[in-house]
C-alpha cells in the first residue's frame, strides 16, 4: 500500500537503476521525489518483452526496440502488428532518464508517449483498445502476482504504462570507450581521439547538436527536404524532428528520424554536403583519413555491456510473448 | 502595660535582626531571585563542533589575507601579509587538533586539518590527515580534492592523476577544482622536479582538459540543458 501510494500521481518517475561510473543522476529523476523499485522495473520488463500487447499477439514493445541493436530494430521505418509501416525509425531507448522528453517530433512525457505505440490506428503498431486490456494479460498469474504486490489497483492501462516507463528509465548505457576513457582514463586508440577532436570542432561542429551526455541534447532540427512520404497536414514541407543519441550509434542503423540512411559514412556526406544553412549546418570539407578518424570516434560509443547485459533482456522462458 | 511594650519592641527588634525569611534552600525571594541550575556540560561531540567552526573562521581570514596578498606589488607589503595568513593558519590547524581531540572520528576536522597544514608546509603531516580523513570517509571528496593538490606540490603527478579520475567519477565539480589547480601549477612548476616526468604529466593533464571542457554537462550545472 505504501509503495502504490508513493507510485500514484507522479507524471515523471524516477528510477534508481546502477549507473554507469560517473554519471550523474538521471535529470528524470530530479522532478520527482520518489524513488522506483525493483519489482516495478521487473514488471516493466515483462511487459515490454509481451507480445500480447498487441492486438494480434505478435507484436511487442522489442518487436521494434531489441536489445542487440540498442533497442532500434535495423528497418527504416518499423512494421506494426498488422503489417502498416510506421512513420519514422524506431529510436533507440537509450538513457532515456536524461531527456526531457521523447518522441520524434512531440515532446511528450514518457507515459504520454507510450500512446502512440499502444494505441495509434494510423498506422496500427501494436493496435491496442484504451479502454480494455487483453484478456490474456488479465488471466497471466505473473501480472496478478506483480500488479498486486505493487499497485493498490488491478492491471490498468496507466499502471501498465507506469511499468513500461519504469523499465525504459532503466535503461542507461554508459560503458562504452569513450566513457572508459571519460571515467576510467582509458584512452582510446589516437585515431579515435583525432575524430573526437574532429567532432567537437568548429569545423564540423557536430556536438552542436549531438552534445551532452546522450549525445542528442535537446533539440529539434527542422528538416529542409520537403516530405512527400508524409505530409504535416500538407502545410508545411518542412517538420522538425529531434536529434538522435549517436550512443551505439555503431547498431543502430539504418540512420536518421526516416531510416534514409544505411551506413554513418551516407550520413557524414549528408552533413558535409551542407543540408541547413540557415541552421548552421552550413558543410565541410573532411579528408578520407578525417572520416575513418570520425567513424572510429562514433564506434567508441558502443557499449557493448549494455546490449548484452540480461537484466535488460527478454525475461519470458516460454514462446508466447516475443 | 510598660512589660506589653517591651515584649513587643524586643520580637519586633528580634524579628529585624533574622531578616526575611527564606525558603529553604537559599537564594532571595525577589529580584535577584535563585540560583540556576547548572548548565549542562557540552558533549564532546559538541566542543569539537566549536573548535572546529573556529578553525573554519581562521582559514577563512587567512584566505582574506591571501586575497589581499595576491593582489599587492609591495614586497614588504606582501611579507607582512604572509606573516598574518600563516598566523592564521597555525590557529586554524591548533583549532582542528583540539576538535580531533574532542571526536577524533570527525573526518572533516582531520581534512580541515590536513589543508592548514599542507597551507604551512608540513606536507608529510598534511597527507597524514588527508589519509585519516579519507580511513573513516572514503567518500569525502573534499579530502580527496585537498590530497590530490597536496600530491601536486609534492611532484607525485602519478598520484595527482588518480586523485583526478577518483573526483571525474564521484564529484565532477572537485575535479574540476583540482584540475584548475593543476593547470595554476603547470604555468609555474615547483623546482627540482624530473623534467620528463613533467612532461608527461603536462601531456595527460592538457588532454584531460580538454576532455573536461567537452564533458562540461557533466558537471551538473548543466542538467537543465539536456
């Protein structure tokens, strides 16, 4: 009851995984004061490995969000469980505690964004009903045991939420090279450390808007090719989509908020070719050697302990959910 | 009538000379009133908590002569202030010694204690308080940052590095202290240090830096900006 009661009402939540070393507390969990615990991030877990959230049992949260691949799923745009492509690239849901807010082009908080992949119906992703929860859920002995123990109420759509977004919080990812070298002054190899120089320079400024401890900070960047896959209502050619984390930029291809992109070096010469001006991203020139220094620096952000660490990883022993 | 007269003026002569009467126990009726019950003696806890806060106030007059030092040219002038910053510090130091004696678990006190000592040049006695400090909190980054400066005086760069990367991972802001009193040293080295181990460490510590200032969100005072 104390722990439902300290659990109701909180718009953000925040967690207490084990952070990397050094890291700071996650900025989610400054807003509020209470903390998460671990049958909530477990619950959360369970249900963003089960597929029977969707409306056909095929589909869940890691049909998109997979862990290997820093829990992006290697297409451009996802497929939901009716077969309905999505909009945009499944982004990666990594150190989501230090954001502050998500989605492509909303700013939504964390349980706010979950409504579009459980309940959108253009395009369909996981195709669920608002205002019913499966059955198969209800009946799971699992979740009566769990919702039970941490939740005053039955199994509802806002607790499941609540759960999802525990476990998303979760996730941070820290160790990789860079912040074995950052934390652990473990440096890189020189080559990586040049395209770090490269990357942090005025003359391709990229930590202007991949800076900050997710690489992203918070920006939205307007896109200056006019859409013809989608159209914002038809008005406007242009929509601003925020900057992706470039952590484990390494797996998680293809690239950019529409999946255009299959490798990091397209991406260089989309940047180097000058794509907004008005935005300062005005271009560059960069040598072969500058772009291997770059992509070497980008690879040292590959936390290899995060993709394969099992707390983070499917907890079902049986086939049903995916 | 005369024999009524004289009892009388006797018990009212009598009863002048025995005063007022008292309560039992002492002390007058008005004004002045009873004696207060004894103060409760301080804890040692407590007393070491004063000296303490007074060895604070002496560092922190000597940090005022040192700013007033740092910006005068008269060297007789500077000399004069010298003398009073060590003064003070040597009260400081006196001031924490009594505090340890009171709590000697008080980590701040032996911290606080190392810096006054490390500021009159008894390094060795400086680490040694650094080093108690640290033995009953290992967590104190303040004693960290101190002992990681008196290490730098000292030329021991390898320790100085530690210190560094210890701070980056608990306490980002003292690393970045230490990291600015490092790069106050490089500009002025002390002598007699080995050269090409200064050179390395001059190397690392210009690396770290900028490794610093490109991981400034990471000082907290950024969060906002995420």
């Amino acid at each position: 009851m104390l722990l439902a009661s300290l659990l109701s009402g909180s718009q953000t939540i925040a967690s207490e995984p084990t952070l990397p070393l050094g890291f700071p507390k996650p900025h989610q969990q400054q807003s509020v004061n209470e903390p998460l615990v671990e049958p909530l991030i477990e619950l959360g877990r369970h249900l963003f490995y089960d597929a029977r959230l969707s409306t056909n049992d095929t589909t869940s949260c890691a049909t998109c969000h997979i862990q290997a691949l820093a829990f992006t799923d290697g297409k451009p745009t996802s497929i939901g469980a009716t077969g309905a492509l999505t909009e945009h690239n499944a982004m990666s849901l990594v150190n989501l505690a230090y954001r502050d807010s998500f989605g492509w082009r909303d700013k939504h908080d964390a349980r706010q964004q979950l409504d579009r992949p459980l309940f959108a119906e253009d395009p369909i992703e996981m195709g669920m009903n608002p205002k019913a929860i499966p059955e198969s859920i209800l009946n799971e002995p699992y979740y009566q045991s769990a919702f039970k123990q941490i939740f005053s109420d039955t199994i509802t759509w806002p607790n499941i939420k609540q759960a999802l977004v525990a476990f998303e919080l979760s996730l941070v990812s820290g160790n990789s090279e860079y912040d074995d070298w950052v934390f652990q002054d473990k440096p890189p190899s020189e080559a990586a450390i040049a395209g770090m120089a490269l990357f942090h320079s005025d003359r391709l400024n990229c930590s202007q808007c991949h800076g900050g401890i997710g690489f992203n900070n918070e920006f939205f960047i307007e896109e200056t090719e006019p859409r013809t896959d989608f159209q914002d209502n038809g008005s406007e050619p242009t929509i601003p989509f925020r900057t992706a984390t470039l952590r484990n930029i390494e797996v998680t291809a293809p690239y950019m908020h529409d999946g255009r992109f299959e490798t990091l070096e397209q991406v260089i010469g989309f940047y180097a070719a000058g794509p907004n001006p008005e935005n300062n991203l005005k271009g560059f020139e960069l040598t072969a050697l500058e772009t291997q220094q770059l992509l070497l620096f980008l690879n040292s952000l590959t936390d290899q302990t995060f993709l394969t660490n099992p707390a983070f990883g499917n907890p079902w022993q049986r086939a049903k959910p995916n | 009538m005369k024999f009524k007269l004289l009892v009388t003026f006797s018990l009212t002569i009598l009863l002048g000379l025995s005063g007022p009467a008292y309560p039992a126990g002492g002390g007058s009726i008005s004004g002045g009133g009873m004696s207060s019950p004894a103060a409760p003696k301080k804890t040692p806890q407590q007393l070491a908590v004063i000296n303490y806060n007074k060895g604070i106030k002496h560092r922190d007059k000597a940090w005022k002569y040192q700013e007033k030092s740092a910006g005068m040219t008269d060297a007789e002038q500077i000399a004069k202030y010298d003398k009073k910053v060590t003064k003070e510090f040597g009260k400081a130091a006196n001031k924490f010694e009594a505090a340890i004696k009171k709590a000697p678990r008080l980590h701040e006190a032996h911290s606080s204690l190392g810096y006054a000592l490390r500021n009159l040049g008894d390094y060795g006695a400086s680490l040694a308080a650094y080093d108690r400090a640290l033995d009953l909190n290992p967590s104190y980054t303040e004693a960290i940052e101190y002992r990681g400066e008196t290490y730098l005086a000292l030329g021991r760069f390898e320790a100085t590095q530690e210190a560094y990367i210890k701070l980056v991972q608990m306490d980002r802001p003292k690393a970045d202290l230490l990291m600015a009193a490092i790069q106050k040293f490089l500009k002025k080295p002390s002598a007699g240090v080995d050269q090409e181990k200064l050179r390395r460490f001059k190397d690392w510590a210009n690396t770290r830096n900028t490794l610093a200032q490109l991981t400034q969100d990471l000082s907290g005072k950024a969060a906002s900006n995420w």
